[in-house]
C-alpha cells in the first residue's frame, strides 16, 4: 500500500491489440458439455446406366469424428480487508480488474493462434490423425490428400500461387471436386509488409517484368497479420471451406466477486470456457517457411 504513488508500471496499462483470433476462426456458441462434428463421405461419381440395366447404389460412409471438449480458463485477485478499510479499493480494485481482463484477452488470443503455431507439429493431431498441416491426409474411402506445399517455401508472389492452384484442385472424401477458394492471407507481423507489397502491387512485385499482379484483389478477406503466431516465416491461406477452422464459446467472460468470512478480503475472479480447433483441414492451406 503506497498512498499518494504518482504512476504505477504494469502490463495492465498498456493499450490491447484488436481481437485477432475472430479473424481467423468461424466464431459460434455452444450449449453443450462438448461439441462433435461427424463427417459424411457422400456419393462418388455416378456409373453409365445400360438401356434395361439396373441404376446402382451407392452409400454414404461415417468418416472421422471430431470433438471439442470445452475447456474453463479462470484467474483472479485479493482486496484485501486492510486495503477496503484504508479506501484503496477502487483504486487497486479497478486496476486489478484491469489486469485480468488483460490477461483473459491474452489467453484466449495465444490459446486460439496455437492452433497455427502447432500446425506442422506431429504431436498435435485431429479427427484424421494427421497434424493441421500435412501433405498426406487420409480420405475414409482411401487415398490420401494435402494442404501444404511439398516444399515448404517462404511467403513470395510464386510459393502464393503454388498454393493457391493447389487449393483450387481440392477434392472431397469421394474424389469429387469441390470449389476451394483463398478467402484471408495468414501472415506473422514480420512477414506483413511483404504481403502488403506481394498483393497490393499494381505489378508483379519483385521482378522486373511488367507483367499484372494477378494476386491484387484475390483474397475478398485481404490480409491477416496475427501478433501471436510464434513462427516469423509460416504462413496461411484460409479458404472458404464450410467447417473449417471453429471457436466454440461455451461461457464467455464474466467477472465476479464474493467475500471471504474468515480473513475479510474480498476475491474477485474472471471466468470463461472454450474450444478452439478444426473439424475440416481443408480450411486452412499453408507453408512452414523454408528456414
């Protein structure tokens, strides 16, 4: 207790980045324990049928279960009987309170990005087994698909490209083509610039060509610079798959307080309950840099 202190230095006086994680998962709410997403295969390609022939059947398999289990995240703080007796409860109290929502937005900020920042990881894997990235998922009817270059390459005008046309030849379970389009450009803040000049070039950028920036204008959600992925060359492209990368709120924040009978603080704490994860990997095409 320091009455009359002219200026405290803390976490907490800082200004907050903007939501980030909303910008990269489709944000929903959930009134369950946990959430499940069961994938159907669907139908594959229909046979000729001969004149008199029967038509052929065909059925529709269960493929890869994908679970959130909600997940409760809390964090909280003391006045203390001494401090409300001496009238410094609004002052401590409110720059407390200040503090755990400070660090309740950060949590849900680095527990979301981690997703990303694990995505080539082998020991963070989904309903397929596979991490986020990998250049052989498995279909349940066979084969195996991939949302990453097989060389992993940095963020240029070229790697860009690559990956977009190998967007564009996605397939479902079946082997049917499906419309995959880039719909946000996922970079870290040491590769923002460089997006900016790669996608808002009136030219071809980093050449001497005068050739047209045919990446100007692709990506209808621009660019997405994230301040809390780890990794200084990965990089993304969300595409517009429907259950793709999801953040279920369970309960979002609240902040509550109650007094304590046998030392006479009062305890006020922040609360919330989430899961962040993937049902479908083709949400989410990418690169981990070539360093």
């Amino acid at each position: 207790l320091w009455p009359g202190i002219q200026a405290l230095w803390g976490d907490y006086f800082y200004n907050e980045h903007e939501s980030e994680y909303d910008k990269v998962f489709d944000v929903s709410d959930s009134n369950k324990a946990y959430e499940e997403d069961v994938q159907i295969t669907g139908f594959g390609l229909a046979p000729e049928k001969t004149q008199g022939g029967s038509v052929s059947y065909d059925t529709e398999h269960q493929g890869f279960v994908q679970r959130y289990n909600h997940v409760a995240y809390a964090l909280g703080y003391v006045v203390t009987h001494e401090e409300l007796k001496d009238n410094l409860y609004m002052e401590v109290a409110s720059r407390r309170a200040k503090g755990v929502a400070f660090s309740m937005n950060q949590t849900i900020e680095t527990v979301a990005a981690n997703i990303l920042n694990r995505a080539v990881n082998g020991s963070y894997t989904f309903a397929d087994g596979k991490a986020l990235l990998a250049t052989d998922h498995p279909n349940t009817t066979g084969g195996t698909w991939s949302n990453k270059l097989a060389t992993a390459a940095d963020l240029s005008h070229a790697s860009i490209e690559d990956l977009s046309i190998q967007m564009m030849g996605a397939t479902n379970d079946r082997g049917l083509q499906i419309p995959l389009m880039g719909e946000k450009l996922i970079v870290p803040r040491q590769e923002v610039f460089n997006a900016q000049r790669i996608l808002n070039s009136t030219l071809e950028s980093g050449t001497a060509n005068n050739d047209t920036n045919v990446l100007k204008g692709y990506f209808s959600g621009g660019i997405v610079m994230n301040h809390y992925l780890d990794d200084a060359d990965q990089w993304f492209i969300k595409s517009n798959a429907p259950e793709g990368l999801k953040f279920l709120w369970r309960e979002r924040p609240t902040f509550d307080d109650d007094g304590d009978f046998d030392t006479m603080n009062v305890k006020h704490k922040g609360y919330m309950r989430f899961k962040a994860g993937v049902t479908d990997p083709r949400g989410l095409y990418g690169s981990e840099g070539a360093a």
